[in-house]
C-alpha cells in the first residue's frame, strides 16, 4: 500500500521566506515520482511495516507520501497524520526551550548545571581541575558523560526523583566536561529537568505551550495514551523474518530526549520555522522563538567529525565534515552546502530530518521499525531532488555597499583612470596592489571577453563579500571584492580573472 500527495498546506502562520518562488516549485515537482519510488523500493528492502515523509518547500509542506501500516494487526495505513514516536529528533525541542527561557533571562547558557540542579553540585569529575557541567555542555553532548543510546533509551518513561537519585548517586564519567564529544541522552533529560525548575512547569508543559501550539501542532504528543487509537503508530522489530511488536514505553523525565510523537503534517510546522531563520533580516519576529536563537541552535558547536570517504548512492565522492550544534546535527559538504537536522531511533522507530538552509528544502521521513536508518533514505532523496531539479540555492540579497562599490568599480574598468583619488579604496589597497599592474591585467582580460554586454548583480557570499559576473561577447568575466569593517566599507581585496560562458 502506497500513497502520495503533493500538497500546499500553509506551514506556519507567521510569514513565509522573503525570497519564496513559484518557479522553485514547478522545478522540484519533477522529481517527486522518482523520490516516492526511491521511498518504496526502500521500504520494502529494509522491511519497514510502515514509512511516511514529507517535503517542505520555502516554508510549506508540498509532497507527502505513506507507505504500509502503524497497526499491522489492524490493517491500520499509515498517513501524513499518522502519529510516530520520533525518538531523538525530540532533542531539538528541549534545546529550542532552553533557548527561549535564555531569551527571557532566565538562564544562562554557561551556567553551572548546579545553579539548577544542587544536587550536581556534589559530582567527582575525573580530574580535580575539571570545570562544572554548564548548561552549554549538556546541549552540546561536551558533559563528560558516556555514550549511552542502549541504557538511555530504556529509561524514557523515568520520573523526575530517579534521574535526581542517579546525581545524588554520582556519575561515572568518561571524560571532564567540555572536552570531547560523547552522545548523551542523560545530558538531555537533564536539561528537560532544568526547564521544569526554571520555568515552573514540566518540559512537556513548557514545550507544548511556547512552541508547539504557537506552530499549531496541535496533532503532537508526549504520552502515547494521549493520542487518538486510529492515529498512533506501533512500534516494530523485524526478527526471524517476521515483525514482532514492541511494548511502548510511558511519557517521563527521558522524554526530553527522545519522548515526542508527532505526525508529517505537524512536523513540517516546524521544519518550516527552523527554514524561516534564513537568512537575517529585518522582518518582524512573528516565530515562538527568535530568528537568531533558531541560528544559534544550528550552529556547529562541537565539531566532531570528518568523513573524506563519502560517497553518495550514485558514487559520487561527496566528503563532508560534521559537528553538533544545540539538539541537531550539522554537515558542510565538499561543496559548501550545510545540512541541518537529527537522526532518531528507538525500539520501534527511527526517524530523521534534515533541511539544507541555503535551497531552503526540508526532508523528513519516519518509520516504525526499530532504529530504521531513514537518515540514508533522506539523504538520497535529498540529493536526488536537487540534481533533478535542477534549483539553484537560494541568494543571499546584497547589501546596499556592496551594491554601490560594484557600481563604483565598473565605472573604472579596465583602465584604473583616477582610481587612487576615488576615494572607495582602503588605505592598504594601492600597497597590495599597484595601478599599472591592475590596469595591464585588467585590460588584457578586457581583451579577451570581447565588447561587455551586460553586468550582472553582486552574488552575496556575505554584506561585506561578494562579486559580480560582466558578459562578453567572446568570455566572461568575473569581479570579486572584499570590503573593510570600517564605515562606510572601503575595498580591501579585488581580484578579477575570465570565467567560462
């Protein structure tokens, strides 16, 4: 059973990108057959019982599709409305909280956990010249704490009083905090516990009512009891070439880490404000969060990784380093494109997400079989879609200076006539670059393009960076300038050089 739509839900209630268009999407539907045969073949492969994803589209859920069952005893479909737990994609919730109470003031990042939680006061760290576990630690996996994915998602259903007896205990450590990477769902619990004594109310209170009704999800959950019988999907592990049904654990103080269960439709809310974050502007804040502390959560605190061996399900060498930011992962690939998202993967479920900020996509999937890989899956599709597509990454709009010293520039190409009185240069420019050799470059490039037909706009690598393209009839030619941090911004750095057509 397979089903798939492509649709125009409005994501979000606040605006969508400044720079949607429509075009963007005709160019994406082209590849949505493909990516719902690339969904099936690989659901049937890897013997999920159910599979449902979606893609989001400059702020909007516009293709979803649904595949087998979430009750296979019965015969239930699986739907973009279908309920999932998504393990721990949940994590990115508990720090966007933490985030929002730091807006608010009241707390602080580089707290000591402590401040919060007396009873860590008390720990024996590793060494005797180990900092405190801060809140910052705990978001980015740095606490010390060991790699623990079996036992921490076995405690999901924990009260508040045993995570507290696990401090009061002591904490075996596998390093001092802020000193490596360790993926730690006790990191996040304890940062679910921290919201509860800063905030007043329990993470799932505080989330629910700062985040998730803010987006309308109204359909997510924390407690599978909650959720309506014809909308929950169980959970499965494939075992003697049969699916063996897994017991679902209860709502408790692991849930921060990976307790949440939510549907496509509900989901995409919220990879549509994670898109909306990009890129700065002036626009009104209309998210639950500010624009800049969704930034900050994607940003790669805790660099972790390098893969030069990569390679995509065609082949192609695509390296990629790696890191995690505040509840999400984060890659930059050989190319320069960034991937944003989590993995998630319970008894079950496995579940992942990703957007790449600069196309403004976003890809998500969930499944209920145990620890399903639907990160592979995502990123297949991912790659697929923008190859075929053929969609360029969203730009950057230029800044006004940069706009107005490319105007001051062209006016003097290729002959440098009057350029040191011109006043747009920076005091080390004509040490770092001397006239005549600027204008016998310049004009022996001239030369080659041929009579100049057009200049292009600034492409905007940042509001002080950029270059612009001049078309010639026989080459092309290619400007590109940095400016200075003074005001205004003089140019510091020029260089120039034919490109192909």
């Amino acid at each position: 059973m397979l089903l798939f739509c492509s649709i125009a839900l409005s994501a979000q209630t606040y605006k969508p990108p400044i720079f949607a268009d429509a075009n963007r999407l005709k160019e994406i539907e082209s590849a949505y057959p493909v990516i719902d045969k690339l969904y099936k073949e690989y659901a049937e492969q890897n013997h999920f019982p159910g599979l449902v994803y979606g893609i989001v589209v400059d702020g909007k859920l516009v293709h979803t599709g649904s595949i087998g069952y979430t009750n296979l005893k019965d015969k239930t479909e699986a739907t973009s409305q279908s309920d999932f737990r998504i393990a721990s994609m949940s994590k990115s919730f508990t720090a966007m909280a933490i985030l929002k109470l730091r807006d608010e003031g009241k707390l602080k990042l580089d707290d000591p956990a402590y401040l919060y939680i007396p009873e860590m006061k008390g720990l024996k760290y590793l060494t005797k010249d180990a900092t405190p576990i801060t809140i910052r630690n705990l978001l980015t996996h740095s606490a010390g704490f060991p790699e623990d994915n079996p036992w921490g998602d076995r405690q999901l259903a924990n009260t508040d009083e045993q995570l507290i007896d696990l401090y009061k205990k002591g904490i075996s450590f596998s390093n001092d905090p802020g000193l490596g990477y360790e993926y730690s769902n006790l990191g996040f619990a304890t940062l679910g516990y921290i919201i509860k004594k800063v905030s007043g109310k329990s993470y799932q209170e505080y989330i629910t009512e700062n985040i998730l009704k803010p987006l309308g999800m109204t359909h997510t959950y924390y407690e599978y009891n909650k959720v309506p019988k014809e909308q929950l999907a169980h959970g499965y592990r494939w075992l003697d070439n049969q699916w063996v049904e897994q017991p679902m654990l209860h709502d408790g103080s692991y849930g921060a880490m990976g307790g949440m269960i939510t549907t496509i439709e509900d989901f995409s809310k919220y990879v549509a404000l994670h898109l909306d974050a990009w890129p700065p502007r002036d626009d009104a804040e209309t998210g639950p969060v500010k624009r800049s502390s969704i930034r900050e959560m994607q940003y790669p605190w805790d660099v972790n990784g390098f893969n030069a061996n990569y390679k995509t399900a065609t082949g192609r060498s695509y390296p990629f380093a790696s890191a995690y930011c505040y509840g999400l992962r984060w890659r930059k690939y050989a190319d320069g494109m960034t991937a944003v998202g989590h993995t998630g993967g319970l008894p079950g479920f496995g579940s992942e997400w990703t957007i790449y900020p600069e196309y403004g996509i976003g890809v998500i999937s969930f499944a209920n079989l145990t620890y399903a890989n639907a990160g592979s899956i995502n990123i297949q599709v991912a790659d697929t879609l923008l190859r075929l597509s053929g969609i360029k990454p969203r730009q950057l709009p230029a800044s006004d200076i940069l706009n107005q010293r490319r105007d001051e520039l062209i006016k003097l190409l290729p002959n440098w006539d009057n350029a040191q009185s011109s006043g747009i240069f920076a005091m080390n420019f004509f040490m770092d670059y001397f006239p005549d050799k600027l204008r016998s470059e310049a004009k022996s490039i001239f030369d080659k393009a041929g009579k100049i037909n057009s200049v292009g706009e600034v492409v905007a690598e940042n509001q002080l960076r950029g270059y612009f393209i001049m078309k010639g009839e026989q080459a092309n030619i290619k400007v590109s300038f940095t400016l200075t941090p003074e005001n205004p911004a003089l140019i510091q750095e020029y260089h120039i050089s034919l490109v192909t057509k």
